[in-house]
C-alpha cells in the first residue's frame, strides 16, 4: 500500500507541472509584478492544496501542516518544497509513513 508520504511527493510533482505551465502564460507575467502581495487570483495553487489540506485530519500534527500550506503566500515557491517541507516540518514519520486509509488506534 502506498503511504501518505508517497501519495505527497506524486501529487506534489503533478502540481508543479500544473503550476509551471499556468506560469508559462501570459497571465503571470502580468500578475508576478505583484509580487508578495499573495497568491493570484486564478493561480491554481488554492485549487492545487483543497485535495490535500485534509490528508492528516484528526492526526498529531494536522493544524500545523494546515496552517503552513495555508500561510505561505509566495508562490516563487514551487508547490513540492512547499507540500513536502510541511509535511516533514509537522507531521511525525509514523503518520507519514502510514496508508491513507488506515484507521488510527
């Protein structure tokens, strides 16, 4: 069975594709000069962190991965160093390291 950690790193790698070519367009070289101002309105890295903001609920450690991918406004960040720095920064190894649909004990 594939464990959370490895459900992470696969999706974190889907979305920098997804994010590289958003900003191959037009449209982010034109919002970019707003730089630190947060993320886009359009950018697709809310739409990209929705399907894991609850990957860790009722788990040590989930409001803190929340908060760190919630907080994080500069999106010169690729969304992988992003995700995974959380991940690692606030989740314990054995929740990690854990199926997704494993029940707790």
């Amino acid at each position: 069975a594939t464990h959370r950690l490895s459900f992470l790193e696969q999706y974190s790698t889907f979305a920098d594709s997804l994010e590289a070519e958003f900003m191959a367009s037009d449209y982010l070289s034109y919002t970019s000069k707003k730089k630190n101002k947060g993320i886009p309105k359009g950018h697709p890295r809310n739409r990209l962190l929705k399907p894991i903001h609850n990957i860790f609920a009722g788990d040590r450690g989930s409001t803190k991965f929340k908060q760190l991918i919630s907080e994080h406004r500069d999106i010169s960040t690729p969304f992988s160093e992003l995700v995974l720095h959380a991940a690692h920064t606030s989740i314990p190894s054995d929740i990690l390291l854990r199926p997704p649909r494993s029940t707790h004990r």
